[in-house]
C-alpha cells in the first residue's frame, strides 16, 4: 500500500468505502457481517487506513457494524470518517430535524442527537474525518441553515476533539455552488469528497470541481471511483481494446489507474463488497502505476461511448422507500443494456421476477427525491415499460 498525505495525516491512497458491503440475498439493505468482517480484516492487515461509512449506509447499518468490525484494533491504527446527513432532513420546529419523504420511519431527531448516536453506534470518542453528506444545490439551505447552526455545531464538536478534520461531500453540485460555498467557509473545511472517474470527468464534469478544491489548497477524497461498478463492466467492444493494450488487466484496475494520475486525491474510496475485489484493489494499490497518456486517451474514448447513458451508481439510495420493493438500480442497468444494444433487446421482466418489473412502477416519486444523481427515475421506469411492450 502506498500512502498520500492529507490534513498532515498519512492516509492509505485505497480507502475502503463501506456502502457496499457483502449484503444476505433477499434482504434488502441487510451486510452480510461475516464476509464483510473479512473484508476489514483484509484491508487492516494489507494497510488500508482510512474507513469511510455513513449515517444511512445500509439503512443505517453500516456504522453499526463498522463500530464493530474496528473494535478490536487499537484506536490509532485507523482513521474513521462519517457523515452529517443533512442532504435527507427536513427542518421541523425547535431545532428538531426529521428525514425526507423516502426514508419513513426513520424517527425525528436534533443536529447534536444525530451526531451523538453515530459517535455511538461507530463505538468511537471522535470521528478523523467528519463530512456534510452531500451539499448540493438542494440541501444546502439544510447545512447553511442559521437557526441549525449545523456547521457551526460541528466546528464546535471539532474544537472539543470530537471530530478531528471537517470536510463535505459532494455527488451532483456544479461546480460554481462548490466554489461559492469554499469561499464562503473558507479555512473550516479541510477536505472534500467527490464523484470523480474517468467517466464523470466530463459527463458531471468533475475536472472542473477536482480544479476547483484544488485552487482552494484541499485534497480530494474520490467516491464512485468506478461509478458503482458501472466502470468495471464495459461494454464488449470497449473491453475488446483496453484488452488489446494490457490483456491481464480488468476494467476497475484501469479505472483506479486513471485516478493516480491526479496529484491533488488522496484516498480513492472503494466500497469492496466481494473478497476478490479486495485482493485486485490492493495489488493495484501496492505502488502508484498511473495510466500513460496514450492510456488516458483510450479511457476518454471510452468513457464519450457511455456518455448516454443514464448514470446510476447503484448507490440504493432510492430503494429503501420504494413502495413496490423494486430493484431500481438493477432495472436502470437492464435499461442502460437494452437501450444501449448491450444485451440486444432481450428482457423479459416476466422472467425476471416482480422487484426487476419496470411496469409495477406506480409514479409515485420518492425514489427521484433521494437520488443523488438526480435521475428521473420514474420517468425512466415508464420509458422502459414502454420498451418492453413494443
Ligand atoms: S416512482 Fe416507482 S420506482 Fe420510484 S419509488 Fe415509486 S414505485 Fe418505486
Ligand atoms: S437511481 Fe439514483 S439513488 Fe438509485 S441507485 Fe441509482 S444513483 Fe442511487
């Protein structure tokens, strides 16, 4: 494992993102704890020491299990980072927050009672790294809000060595609102984590944000570093010539090759939900071995094939509320395939089972209200419907 500098700390340049882990088939949200403890224990022993996780992961279970899973190793030997999940409240009255229209039954709570039960739940005293999850132009009136103070508690929290570097992520923001929002608070953040791939270099344009945090003297944490493994199955015919220059390599290790072109990342987060993938990502993280630029050009030529498509990161954000239990992300990818020739137009929801059955979509829309990638996603449900019935 080599190692990259960050908030005067020595941060492993592979994180381990803890959003998908191993989950028990048929059960939602569900971590298999088992094969996900000996994914920890991999990373631990090869290195890895930045673990990344947040208040809704796995429906609130991955920072239940985290806490966990690091319990017994000593304090020092990892870096903890979580996230202040404003970007899925909504302000009531008297300082109390409740959760947007997809999470239901997920109970109201305060900004103070929030971070509290993550402290709890994560078993630790402090938090390394403490993040806003997701300022975007739709929850930044959350974050800024004057009367939640919730940047301000935080600093706080941080004063008190309760947190111990503040930054924010970012999924889908523009880059102007990043700038703006640097600026305004300049000197508290110390960090910020964005959507960054070859893929989304251009289509989310992150090379403008990545130039952005770095104009401001902030490392970068990368997530989606593989676009939810989107990245990591290409299309044949695109394969077919990263093949054709390195024949042993898949498409992850390219993905992760492209990102140790860019001096100003840190820790590129990888949420490893497979033994295997573990064992790849470390062996790619041994030394730093950064794509050519002949490599770079093929990986844009790539990347402007998929820029149709629709860019789901199969993050499951939206699966939680959705009424109908559909496996949204999976039918997006079905959707992309079809529509794209990727699979000709084969795809019989008959066969495939009612939660992978666009046509049980009823509209109602609060898979859309979470999606931190803004996608449409009934509209896309219907659109494929359609498909189907031609
Ligand atoms: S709009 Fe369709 S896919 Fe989205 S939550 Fe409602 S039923 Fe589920
Ligand atoms: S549709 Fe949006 S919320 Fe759902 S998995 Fe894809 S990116 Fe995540």
């Amino acid at each position: 494992m080599y190692y990259k500098e960050m908030a005067g700390l020595k941060v492993s340049a592979l994180g381990m993102g803890n959003m998908r882990l191993p989950r028990i088939e048929g059960e939602n949200e569900k971590i298999d704890r088992e094969k996900a403890q000996e994914i920890i224990d991999y990373a631990m022993s090869h290195g890895i020491n930045y673990y990344d996780t947040a208040y809704r992961y796995h429906g609130g279970e991955s920072e239940l299990f985290i806490g966990e899973a690091l319990k017994k190793y000593p304090r020092e030997s990892f870096y903890l980072a979580s996230k202040f999940p404003g970007h899925m409240m909504v302000k009531k009255e008297n300082g109390v927050v409740g959760f947007t229209s997809g999470l239901t039954g997920w109970p109201d709570s305060t900004v103070p009672g929030v971070f509290e039960e993550q402290l709890k739940k994560c078993q630790v005293e402090y938090f390394d790294f403490y993040l806003l999850h997701n300022m975007n132009e739709n929850s930044i009136a959350m974050f800024e809000d004057p009367e939640l103070d919730i940047i301000g508690y935080l600093q706080e929290q941080k004063k008190l060595g309760r947190i111990r570097h503040l930054g924010f992520s970012s999924h889908v923001v523009s880059p102007q609102l990043l700038d703006e929002f640097l600026t305004r608070h300049e000197g508290v953040f110390e960090f910020v984590q964005i959507q960054l791939n070859y893929l989304d270099w251009k289509l989310q344009d992150a090379k403008t944000k990545y130039e952005v945090i770095a104009k401001h003297g902030l490392k970068v944490v990368v997530m989606e570093g593989i676009r939810g493994g989107r990245l990591a199955n290409l299309p044949d015919a695109e394969m077919a010539k990263l093949r054709a220059l390195r024949p042993d390599d898949s498409a992850a290790r390219w993905a992760l090759r492209w990102l140790q072109t860019l001096p100003e990342v840190s820790v590129v987060l990888s949420g490893m939900s497979s033994f295997d993938q573990i064992v790849e990502n470390v062996e790619t993280f041994e030394a730093p071995n950064p794509v050519s630029e002949d490599e770079k050009a093929l990986l844009t030529e790539v990347a402007d094939s998929m820029l149709s498509w629709v860019p789901c990161t199969a993050c499951r954000y939206c699966t939680e509320g959705c009424p109908m239990e559909l496996e949204i992300p999976k039918i997006i990818a079905a959707y992309n395939a079809v529509k794209n020739g990727e699979r000709g137009r084969k795809y019989n929801p008959d066969q495939e089972g009612e939660a992978m059955d666009p046509r049980r979509c009823i509209g109602c829309g609060a898979c859309a209200s979470i999606c931190p990638q803004n996608i449409a996603i009934p509209d896309i449900m219907s659109e494929f419907s359609e498909m189907l019935s031609e």
